[in-house]
C-alpha cells in the first residue's frame, strides 16, 4: 500500500466503504440530483437509503447499532457523495453528524433504547438548532431559554438555517438554563413544537433549511441530555468532527470539479486545438489540481486525530479554513474552462459552484476559524514558552 492510499484509506475497511459509497454515489445519488436541487427538495426515500447502506451510525459502536467507524470513515463519505451532490450529503451531515454522532456521546442508555434504531434507520431524520436570528457564531449570544417544569422542561425562543428543518423528526436543540447552555431532545410533536416554510437558498438545494419555533414547548424532563450547563462541551466536541466533514465535502467538490475540466479541455477544441493546448487553460487545470490535492491531504491528516476522546480544534479549524474555499475556486476554475457551458444547468458545475460558497458560512465562518487558530496557536505558544 502507497503512503497515499494509508492516508486515505487507512484500512482495507476503509477502501471498501469509499468503493460501496462511491459506486452509490454514481448509480443512484447523481441521476437526481439536478432535479432535487431545481425542487429545492430532500429525497426522503434515497436519504433512507443511507440506513440500509449502514451509513447514518458510521461513527455509533456496532454494540449499538452502527458501523463502528472513525472520522477517516466519515470524512470517506462526505467526500464521495460530495462529488456528486453536496446538497444531499449536507443532509446526510446534519442528521449522521449534528444529530447521530452528538447525541450518541452527550445521551444515557435510556435515550438511546429510544432514538438510536429509528435514527440509524433513517425511519426519523434528525437535525441539530444552534443558530438563532441573533446568534450565530457568536453562540453565547443565543436567547432560547428552557425552564424546569415539574416533568417537563419549557423552551421557548426560535432557530434559525437549520438543516433537515423541513423533514426533521428530532432535534438537538440547544438553550439556556440559568444563564448556561444546555442539549435537550426535541421531538416535532411535542406541545409548541413548530417549523416555519422552507427557507429557498442559493446552493445545497437538495437538502432543505427552516426555522425551529418554540413556543412555551413542552418536553418530557427525560430529554435533557446531560447536566444542565454541559451543552458547551457537547457542542464543541461536536463541532470539531462537523467541520472535518464539512472540509471533506469542499474536497469532494473540488475532485469532482478537477475532472470535469480535465474532460471538458480535452475534448473541447478551440482555434483547431484541444483547450488543453493553452497556457491559460492549463494554469486552471494545474492549480485547481493542485488545490485540490493539498486540501484532500490536509483533510485525511487530521482525520488521523480525531476521536471522541481527544479535542483536535486547531486542525479541524485548520482543514476547513484551507478546504473551504478551495471547493469554490476550483469549481470557479471549472466554470472559466467550459465558458458559456459551465455556467448552465446542462453540467452540474453551476450546482457545485453554487454549493460550495455555504461550506465558507456554515460550521462556522471563515473568520471564526481564523480567531480560533490564532487563539490556540498563541496559547500553544505561551505554553511552550512558559
């Protein structure tokens, strides 16, 4: 085995997840994505597919029902299906990631004999409610306050761009209890549950986006997740591996784009030449393979470091900082390469170009990955130092 094959596909499991996924990708995820993305829509029966595929627990133990997998797994998946339709991986993200994998670690045996089959499954799709109107990434900012009632718990405040809203079934929601931030389960029929219309966006239009509405909404006392106050901890942890996949799907866009190019330039012909005969061409086609090698590299090295068990944010913050805006560049690349071509609907660049500007905003803007890095770098430093 290469060096490059160990970092991108560590183990023989690996390679086979990426070939079943891959081969799915083709066969079944890309002849409708074009048609999902123009509705604006999920594909509900193709996302549950995913559960038969074993892929909405890859990172859950076998012992419970999952695949038993790593952060290299997930970030496998995100980078095949992305190479096709970023909109239907970021639903696979805000369910298998936001959800599956958050919950699994911050959730007691109890809550799991109730959600963790019917999730795995992909009978319920879930999804996670962080952002509100007035908060983004400045979270400690967020206004959604739950308080303690006899056997329940009342929430009341509103969240905003959340993935699966449409679809959803269960949510991690988080609130303020006292002042602190606290996870809880929110199911859509529970009292005061409610969603707004779908909110129409520019890219990942095969996965949908609405608000969270909470209105005096009643939850069994059951559903909170953890100690009041400790939602902090489980939101950090999860953000981590969230951005790794985030990255893993600007890669999976950037591949895809490279190739189309490739194609694209040698079969087009120009002044009785294939496009790949000039200099300007070229310098897209190199650069944009090579942006997009650099950041599939970065991607699969921190994937290494990832586990539940050990905090990894400067390189996950690192690995979407870089990979983020490559997906858009080389997709832009793409684009330049086929002309008049690329920008229209009859090749899925116009998709992927489109898709690839939210992996700069979600997870966490490009600046909020900066300030982290400088702040971990800087403590790091001080430490050595000190």
């Amino acid at each position: 085995m290469s060096s490059a094959d160990e970092l991108f596909n560590p183990t023989e499991e690996h390679r086979m997840l990426r070939q079943t996924v891959a081969e799915f990708a083709r066969r079944e995820v890309e002849p409708q994505a074009a048609e999902y993305d123009e509705k604006g829509e999920l594909n509900v029966p193709l996302f549950r597919r995913l559960g038969e595929l074993g892929l909405l627990g890859i990172t859950v133990p076998i012992d419970d029902g999952g695949a038993g997998l790593d952060a290299a797994a997930a970030v496998i998946v995100h980078h095949e299906l992305s190479k096709v339709d970023p909109g239907f991986c970021l639903a696979y993200l805000a369910h298998a990631m936001l959800f599956v994998n958050n919950f699994y670690h911050c959730s007691n045996a109890e809550q799991r004999e109730r959600y963790l089959d019917k999730v795995i499954e992909g009978e319920w799709i879930g999804g996670m409610g962080m952002t509100e109107p007035g908060a983004g990434t400045d979270v400690m900012a967020m206004s959604t306050v739950a308080v303690r009632d006899g056997e329940h718990w009342v929430l009341n405040g509103t969240k905003t761009y959340i993935t699966n809203g449409c679809e959803g079934y269960c949510f991690l929601v988080y609130a303020k209890v006292e002042g602190r931030i606290t996870a809880f389960l929110v199911d859509r029929d529970c009292p005061g549950f409610s969603t707004s219309n779908h909110i129409d966006k520019l890219g990942m239009r095969g996965s949908t986006m609405s608000e969270l509405i909470f209105e005096d909404c009643r939850i069994p006392a059951t559903n909170l997740l953890g100690e009041p106050g400790g939602g902090l901890t489980h939101m950090m942890r999860n953000l981590e591996i969230e951005r790794l996949t985030l990255a893993a799907m600007s890669v999976g866009i950037a591949d895809r784009c490279v190739e189309i190019m490739v194609d694209y330039a040698d079969q087009r012909k120009a002044f009785g030449e294939s496009l790949n005969r000039f200099g300007q061409i070229q310098r897209y086609l190199s650069e944009g393979y090579a942006m997009a090698e650099a950041a599939k590299c970065l991607v699969y090295n921190v994937a290494r470091d990832v586990t539940p068990d050990t905090r990894a944010r400067v390189g996950c913050d690192a690995a979407k900082l870089f990979a983020a805006p490559v997906g858009k560049q080389v997709a832009d690349y793409a684009m330049q390469v086929m002309g008049g071509a690329g920008y229209c609907k009859e090749y899925p660049v116009e998709r992927l170009w489109r898709d690839a500007k939210l992996l700069e905003i979600g997870g966490g803007t490009i600046e909020a990955h900066q300030k982290n890095i400088t702040k971990d770098l800087t403590k790091a430093w001080k430490a050595r130092q000190g």
